[in-house]
C-alpha cells in the first residue's frame, strides 16, 4: 500500500473525529496461497516530529524538482551541531488477514 503524501495525516482542529485514508493494493496470486496478511502501521506523534518527518519526506519526494523550495526541518535540540528533534511518539498495528477469492 503506497499513501504517498497522504501519509501523513493531522488532526490539526483537535475535534476528535475520526482521520481516514484510502489506499489500494494489488498482489499476485501464487498458486497455493489462500489468505494474505496485511500489518497496517499508525503511528501518533507529537507536532514537531510530524513536522520533522513531514518535510524530510517532502524533500525526498521532490528530490530534483527543480519548481520546489525544500523544507528546512524543525529542530529542538540545543547545543553546538545538534540537530534534530527530542519528541515521543505511539506506534499502533494492526495485522488484517483477507481470505483470497479464487477462480476456477
């Protein structure tokens, strides 16, 4: 599954409600295969590593453009070449088995 810049989801008013994203897949279809596993990974981040992460992606994902001013990084860490951001983070998976459709 590829998000690709709807990765990175914010629930930036705080009301509470629910985020989502859709994305789709495909996957081939071995001959013995009867399920596939999916772990879906969501990760719950304090606003200044989102930032962080959001722009280091940004400039990975523009690498080359040359139409794109790239992000400078947030940083909070303080002291002579220090950079970085000290921050914590929740990390919440979910492993979903699909049975898989087969054809005669």
């Amino acid at each position: 599954m590829d998000f690709e810049l709807n990765s990175f989801l914010t629930d930036a008013i705080g009301d509470g409600e629910t985020v989502s994203r859709y994305a789709t897949f495909s996957y081939g279809f071995p001959d013995e295969a009867v399920s596939v596993k999916i772990t879906l990974q969501v990760t719950n981040v304090e606003e200044i590593l989102y930032s962080n992460l959001r722009a280091s992606f940004l400039n990975d994902f523009n690498d080359g453009n040359p139409f794109v001013e790239y992000s400078i990084a947030p940083n909070n860490i303080e002291g002579d070449g220090g950079i970085g951001v000290f921050a914590g983070y929740q990390l919440t998976e979910k492993v979903i088995e699909y049975e898989l459709a087969t054809t005669p």
